[in-house]
C-alpha cells in the first residue's frame, strides 16, 4: 500500500465529500493503472455498480447499485479520537500557534519571542482537557483511539462521550478508546456502522462503571448483542433501535441490571420472541415501536392472573404495529406492573369510530394503567371508562350466562376471554341490572335530556327540585346553572349522584370539563349539591 493508504485499509470506514463507505477492496483495475479503492456506500444511491467492472467481480456489495471506484486521495479515513476532542473544543495546534503570535512582543521592526510561552499555553491546554467531563465528537470522523493510554492521560475525568456518526469501523476500534476511561458511564456509538465480534476470546475490555449504550442503526445482531454483554456489568439503558434484529435469545447471566431496552425499528419475526427477554429481573421500560408484532402471550396464566414474565415492566412502547385484537390488550392486564402504554398508529384504533372511544376501552381493560400515549390517567377517568365498559357489555354479559345473582353468575369462557376484567368491574359497581341495559333509542335532542332530582343534603330547608338536562352538559356548566337556580353566594360547588339502580352509593363528579353522559348519569338518578 502507498503512504496514504492504511495497512489496514480493507473494511475501514471512510468519508468521501459528504458520504459515508466501507472499503472493500484496494488494489488495480484494469485497464486503468494506479490504485483503486472499491468502497460500498452506506446510501446506495450514490454507487453505479455492485462492485464488479468489465465482467471482473472485485468486491461484493448488499445493494445493486452500492458500490464504487474512487481513488485513495479521495477518501478520509479519520482522525484520532483526542484530535477530535480538541478541533471540537477549539484546543488544537493552530490555534496555539494563533495564540503565539498574539502574545509575540514586538520591538522596532524585530518580533520577540517570549520565553516560557509555549509551557503556558500547553499547561493551559492540559487543564481545560481536564476539565472536560461530557464529550461529543459526533460526525468527527474519530477511527481509532491515537497513542496507547494517551486518552486517560489527557482527559481523565471523561463520563459521557458522543461519539455517533463517525467512521469506527470495529468494536474492537472502540473499545481502544473507552478503555482508557475509567469512570465511562454513557457511550452513544449510533450510526456506526462496524464489525462485532465474532466470539468471546476476542473480548478483552471490561467497562465495569457503563450505564447507557446507545447501538442504533450499527447493524448489530442480537447475537452479536450478548456475545459482548459481559463486558457491560453495570448497564441499565441499552437502545438497539434501527438494526438486523429479528431473532432474540434468552440473556443468560447477562443483562441482569438492564431497566430500559430500545428494540424499535427492528423487524421481530413474532411477538413471542418477547418471552426470551420476559425474564430480565430488572426491566422496567421496554421499546417495541415499529417491530411488526401483531399479538403477545402469557400462556403460563389464566384470566385475571398476573405473570411472573416481565417482573417490574412499567412501561411499554407498542406503537406503530400490526395490533388489531383486544386479545393483545387483554394479556397486558396480566403484567405485575405496567403503569404507562404507549399505543399509537395501530389498526386496532379503526375498530371504534371514535379514538376516545378506544382509550376508555384500554383504560378499563388495564387495570393498574396511569398513563396511556403520554397522557395520564385520573381517577375519574378510570372510574367512568369502567363504568361505561361495564354497561356497554352488560347484554352480552347476561346473554353469556352472567346473572345478578352470585350463585347464578357462570358466564361462559368465551365471554371471559374477551372481557378478562369485566367480573372484577361488576364487584367494585354492581352487576348492571336489565332496565339499566335497555338498547338506547334514536339519537335525537329529546332523548338526550336526563330527568334529574336535585338534591342539597347539607341543607334540609331546600326543597328537591327536578330538572331536565342535556346528557351532553359539562360539569362546569351544570355548577353555573346551579348558582342561578338555588340562589347560592359565591362559594365552590362540590356535585355528586345516586344512580336509581345501585341505591346508597354516591359517585363524586370530580372534573368540571366532562359531560354529564361520561359519569354514566342517567334519567332518574339524584345530584346531590353540597357547598
């Protein structure tokens, strides 16, 4: 090789203008003369050919149009990663050569240099390398590491380092560098596309204080994922988003203190690949967005039973898949501690015609939910979408065999299947009763209007007064109204009912923005009005 070529130039990454490759090949091509460089470009569209000219296969490439020639002068293999740091930091050469010239004392027509200045600036150098604690040389074009324990040397107080988007052709490359940190706790490596290892004997680095590795778009295996997990004892965040996973394996001994994992953008084969990470002791937060699942099981438990899979999951990102069955809802209800969901972009939100429709659904068939699509979840949501869940499933409740009476409430296992919650919902509200689930009548302004008996317990003096409103009415309106109609000094209204079909239990109508209809209120039913 020339003088400008790496020994070791097969399989660098390089930047050519603004493009990134991989270098395949190096060598002539006849009938030109000189030397070639056969590279396959990350953006295929920049190639013109699958590593072949004139019939000649001189490299292979994953994309028809991925390859090229280029010639060496053309190609930037890097920088170390401490010339990184300084051009970044503005505390490279030139500019304490520009520092020099400034600090030149000039006499006449004669410049004098002033002994001792090239110390001070280095010392100078030295101490805000020091200092540096967070690094990011993202799209530095870092290589490799320099000289051998020149990084801990230079920075040794080094937590964090950006070092996405670079041309780091190996793990082996980085390792080279985050060795010689010893306190790394976060390493981003995203969108470096390198080689990993291939067995365990060429694992010799052990980052013992690493929390967070970021791995996305870096073509990383699963596999290839635990072959190097033991060199990650302490890590809690690892994000794989955007790689070659489709096939996961059981951690065994490794991964054990993992609470977040990023999988998002890889395309899983199933959902039951899931059940090979069901078992990490650790992990509360699990990103699945994009991986093409449709369906999750927990075959090992019945309904209403929790899982021992996925011990302290709490919160789970599905969006953007192929769910369309309640089932997949269902089996999230038997995790121990699922709190937040994230659930967008999935055929399963058609099946209603309202969205808002689909979010009461969830919330009543996830019992311990606080948070669905980044939006909490308050007790007097849970408390109407359960009430409503329960009436709008009521007949088919009754028709599956279920019955007010405790001794007669056998519905059938299909109806449980569909509805794992639904005997736990009739315990804490009641068991609807058949006038309660009468099929509602045409849509019209007539039959929207709740006859209501309005009530002040506190006030013994005040008369009921009966009142027709609309089952569309907010809260806070019917508070307005209410002023008006008693007459009341300005004070705070606090509102609750008695349904006429579960006597003696009051529900509090908590937040001023809901209708009337969200609490489940209907014609009959008492509002008690206390200030």
């Amino acid at each position: 090789m020339t003088s400008s070529v790496p020994s070791d130039v097969l399989g660098r990454r390089i930047l050519c203008d603004t493009e990134y490759a991989t270098v395949r090949y190096a060598g002539s091509v006849p009938p030109t003369t000189g030397l070639w460089l056969g590279v396959e470009w990350d953006n295929p569209q920049r190639g013109k050919h699958n590593g072949s000219h004139e019939g000649v296969q001189y490299f292979k490439c994953g994309h028809l149009t991925g390859g090229s020639f280029i010639r060496p002068n053309k190609a930037d293999f890097g920088v170390d990663f401490l010339t990184a740091v300084k051009n970044r930091y503005g505390l490279n050469d030139e500019q304490d050569v520009e520092c020099e010239k400034e600090n030149a004392l000039v006499i006449g027509k004669k410049t004098v240099e002033l002994v001792g200045f090239d110390s001070i600036i280095e010392q100078q150098r030295q101490v805000q390398l020091n200092k540096l604690v967070d690094i990011s040389v993202r799209e530095c074009a870092v290589s490799h590491a320099g000289q051998k324990e020149e990084i801990s040397r230079t920075c040794p107080n080094i937590r964090s380092i950006n070092l996405s988007k670079n041309l780091l052709p190996s793990w082996e490359k980085v390792t080279d560098i985050a060795c010689q940190v010893q306190n790394l706790e976060s390493l981003d490596l995203s969108e470096n596309k390198m080689r990993f290892p291939s067995d365990s004997a060429s694992i010799t680095c052990t980052l013992r204080k690493l929390r967070v590795l970021a791995l996305n778009r870096t073509g990383v295996t699963w596999a290839e994922v635990l072959l190097c997990a033991p060199g990650w004892p302490a890590l809690e965040e690892l994000y794989l988003a955007s790689n070659d996973i489709t096939v996961l394996e059981r951690p065994i001994n490794v991964l054990q203190t993992l609470k977040l994992l990023d999988l998002s953008n890889n395309q899983l084969i199933d959902g039951s690949q899931l059940q090979l990470i069901a078992y990490l002791p650790r992990l509360e937060q699990l990103i699945i967005s994009n991986t093409g699942i449709s369906s999750i099981h927990f075959p090992e438990v019945g309904f209403g039973c929790k899982t021992k899979m996925f011990p302290l999951l709490q919160r789970l990102a599905v969006d953007d898949n192929k769910i369309s069955q309640w089932s997949f809802i269902n089996e999230l209800d038997k995790l121990q501690c699922l709190q937040s969901l994230h659930c967008q972009n999935n055929p399963l939100i058609g099946t209603e015609k309202n969205p808002e429709t689909v979010r009461q659904l969830i919330i009543a068939k996830i019992g311990q939910l606080k948070v669905l699509n980044k939006s909490q979840i308050f007790p007097d949501e849970r408390k109407g979408a359960e009430l409503d869940y329960r009436k709008m499933f009521g007949n088919d409740w009754i028709t599956a065999g279920g019955n007010q009476n405790p001794d007669k409430n056998r519905p059938n296992e299909e109806f449980l299947a569909a509805h794992p919650r639904y005997q736990l919902l009739c315990l804490k509200y009641g068991a609807p009763e058949e006038g309660e689930l009468k099929q509602q009548q045409p849509f019209i302004l007539k039959n929207q209007l709740l006859t209501l008996t309005i009530k002040c317990p506190d006030k013994p003096d005040q008369k009921p007064i009966e009142k027709k409103l609309p089952d569309s009415m907010t809260i806070q309106k019917v508070k307005g109204l209410l002023y008006r109609l008693l007459k009341i000094p300005g004070s705070e209204l606090k509102l609750s009912y008695e349904s006429s079909k579960m006597e003696g239990k009051e529900i509090e109508l908590e937040n001023d923005l809901k209708p009337l209809q969200f609490y489940s209120i209907e014609n009959g039913d008492t509002m008690l009005v206390r200030w």
